[in-house]
C-alpha cells in the first residue's frame, strides 16, 4: 500500500500540470484572438474613416474652384504631394528633431514674425540672429531690432556649430560671407536629408572694390567684380536691387502649386528687390513664381535680366531639400490683404514635417482624384477648392 500511495502523487500532479498548460494555450489562445479583432476593428475603422475624407475630397474637386466640405476626425489625417491620403492614431509624444530660424538686422526681421512663428510653429523654433557692424553698428544696434538683443542671444556662428540638432533651418537675408566654410557646411547638412530655407540674399552683397569684414553685410571676393552672382547649393544665386512696380503693383506671378509653398497659380506679389535663382546641377528644380514680363516705356525690360526667372523655387540636394524665395516680405496684390508672414510659416512647418512625415507606405491609406500638397489636420476643418488645389483648413 504504501508504494502504491507513493506513486499516486506524481501521476497527480503530472495531471495538474497537463491541465494547467491546456488552460494557459487556452487563454492565449483567446488573448491572441481578442487582440486581432481589436486590430481588424481598428483597421476597419480607419479604413472607413479614410473612405470618407476620401469621398469628400474627391467630392470637393469634381465641383470645381470655391468649393467647401466642412467635416471632423478624431485621427489624423495626412495628405501627401501625390493621389494619397493617410490615417493614424494620434500621436502624444514631441520629435526629438528640432527647427533653426535665424533673424537678420538686414531687412530687418520683424519683431511680429518672431511672435507668430513662436505661437504657430510646433515643435517652438531655435533662434539665432546675425548683426551688421555698417547697418547699425557694433552688435544688433538698429532702432528696430533692439528686440533682439533682449529676446535671441546665438548667433549664425553657433548655429553654424549645432547643425546636428535641426533638421529644418530658415535663413532670413543671411548674407553669408564668402570667406566662411558655411556654404559647405550647409550644403552637407542638406544632403544628409535635412531642409533648408533661404531668403532675399543668401550670400553677402558683392562691391566693386574695397575691402570688408566678417561683421559687414558686403564682400569683394578675390578682389574681382561678378555682378553679385554667387554658384552655391547647385544653381546660381543672382542678388539684385530695386524691383520696379513694388508696393503698387504685382511684379511676380505665382505660375504653380507645391505642397510646401501656401500659394496658388493667379496669387501675385509685389517684391521690393529682385534676385532670383536659376539651376546649375539642381535635381527636381521647379519653379513656384517668375518675375514679370514687362518693358518700361515701351523699350527696356522694367526688371531687368529678372524678367522671367525664378523668384520662388524648390529642389533637391542629395536625399534633402532647398527652398528658395527671393524677398521674405512682399506684398500681397492678388488677394489683398493676405500676410506673407503666413505663407512663411505654413513653409517652415511643412518642411519640417516632409522630412520626418515622407509618404507612408501603409495599410490604411486612400487614393483620391485630386493631386494635393503635404497637410495633417485632425478635430473639426473644412476641405477647400482653391483653383483645383485641395486645402484644409482648421475650424476646431
């Protein structure tokens, strides 16, 4: 008897256990299976959703310019430079990467900007400024921009030094000095597949002789004259004065749509100088406006040799992208009233999403008839026609 109880322990428990681990297969066998219908319900669910903002897209087209849906979304809705909207959970979590504005004394940059883009640009930007000893003396000494002495303390040099932290870099009328390795260091930056903006004069403004500073806004590179011409980041940068027609009237027409730039074939401004960009070894160099096409007094071309070239334009350097606008405060003729400021930062923003936010290759995406530019929306906004390019617009 005794060997017989003796055996009986083992056998229990070796059934136990048999039990125990059907039970446990079991059960993970039902979480498996719960998590995939959550998933599939959660597919289903976006895929629907997409569906819908697809068709009210599609919708929105087909009717023509003026066009307004009003809709909302609890997920955030992305729109590609292409046929293609995406659908994703939101997200709670900041990028690391990080945006670089540099503020000029040259123009100056306005004191507003610097507020707007503070409030509006997400995540908040870096500042740097760069000052001129021959505008406004030692420092940043020009009534205007006393501001930014008490509001930005780095300057170009250690922007130049922190490349590594951004992977977005507006330059408002930096006027680089040639002297510098910046253009270089920049052009690297970039290709790694970074973006970077430029405005007014990239480079410092050419004289015809004498000799500068690195703190002053002009140059005479190796002592010789080439009419401020200057062939950096793959194209050549022509910087010229004073454009004809500005404030009054248009000077540059916008003559195509890009996902980055907020402004539409039919919009023109009115720029205050004229340089412009033409490319040299560009890659996917397209063209946003071109100056206009008009003689004074019937003879001469009323811009110059900026008549008909670039004054807006993108392209590619390496696996990052340039963009380029010639004046960073025109006037807005056609339609009035609008503020350039707004077409500034929508750029800066939408540059910084385009290189952390390339087109998905996702499940839960959608084609639709219209062809539109990079936006994410989510709460309540509108879908707009505007002369066939579809837009968002937030009225949460």
């Amino acid at each position: 008897m005794k060997g017989r109880k003796g055996q009986v322990a083992p056998e229990l428990m070796l059934g136990i256990g048999i039990i125990m681990g059907l039970f446990l297969l079991i059960s993970l066998f039902v979480v498996n299976r719960q998590i995939d219908l959550r998933e599939r319900a959660d597919h289903i669910e976006k895929r629907d959703e997409c569906l819908k903002i697809a068709n009210l897209l599609n919708s929105v087209y087909i009717n023509g310019p003026g066009t307004e849906a009003r809709t909302n979304s609890n997920f955030l809705i992305t729109s590609f430079n292409s046929n293609l909207i995406s659908i994703e959970d939101l997200k709670n979590e900041q990028s690391s990467e990080k945006i670089a504005i540099l503020a000029s004394e040259s123009g100056p940059t306005k004191e507003e900007f610097y507020n707007k883009a503070n409030n509006e640009i997400e995540p908040e930007p870096d500042w740097y400024k760069i000052c001129f000893e021959d505008i406004g003396g030692e420092g940043c000494d020009l009534i205007n921009v006393t501001w930014f002495d008490q509001e930005i303390n780095n300057t170009l040099s250690d922007l130049i030094e922190n490349l590594d932290n951004y992977t977005t870099i507006y330059l408002e009328d930096p006027h680089i000095q040639f002297s510098e390795n910046y253009i270089e260091l920049l052009e690297n930056w970039t290709a790694q597949g970074n973006s970077l903006i430029l405005s007014r004069n990239v480079m410092c403004t050419e004289q015809m002789s004498g000799e500068y500073p690195l703190s002053s806004y002009k140059c005479n590179p190796n002592g010789s004259y080439h009419s401020d011409e200057w062939q950096v980041f793959d194209v050549e940068i022509n910087q010229r004065s004073t454009a004809w027609f500005w404030p009054y009237d248009w000077n540059v027409g916008i003559n195509n749509s890009n996902e980055a730039f907020n402004l539409f074939p039919g919009d023109k401004l009115s720029f205050n100088n004229r340089p412009f960009v033409t490319p040299i070894n560009a890659e996917g160099f397209d063209a946003i406006a071109i100056y206009r096409n008009e003689t004074c007094f019937g003879v001469t071309p009323c811009l110059g040799d900026s008549t008909d070239k670039p004054a807006i334009a993108h392209w590619e350097i390496g696996e990052g992208k340039i963009y380029y606008i010639g004046e960073f405060s025109p006037e807005f003729i056609n339609p009035p009233g609008n503020d350039f400021s707004d077409v500034l930062i929508n750029l800066i923003d939408v540059a910084y999403n385009l290189i952390l936010q390339s087109e998905k290759d996702s499940d839960i995406t959608c084609a639709v008839a219209s062809k539109t530019y990079f936006q994410q929306i989510t709460g309540d906004f509108k879908i707009k026609n505007k002369n066939n390019v579809i837009s968002f617009e937030d009225v949460s």
